[in-house]
C-alpha cells in the first residue's frame, strides 16, 4: 500500500501546481482544492 505524509502530499501539490501553472484555470482550481484539503489535513494534525 503506498502512502504519502501530509507534507509529502503538500510538496507534490505545489510542485503539481508549479508544473500546469500554464493549464487551463479548471486544472488549476481542482489543484487548488486539492492543496487546501491537504493543508486542512495538516492543520488539523498539528492540532493533536
């Protein structure tokens, strides 16, 4: 089973981002999504 950290997840995010920053706004709005639920995801476990 593969596995990500949550700051793995993040440094894939923003690299995701970085890399179709030239996408089209749809693409970019889904990565978008995608990081703040990723950063939600770490806010909450620093909480702990």
């Amino acid at each position: 089973k593969f596995e990500l950290s949550n700051q793995q997840m993040v440094i894939l995010g923003v690299l995701a981002i970085r890399h179709l920053g030239s996408s089209s706004p749809g693409d970019q709005a889904a990565l978008k999504r995608l990081v703040q639920k990723v950063n939600g995801m770490e806010a909450l476990s620093l909480d702990d």
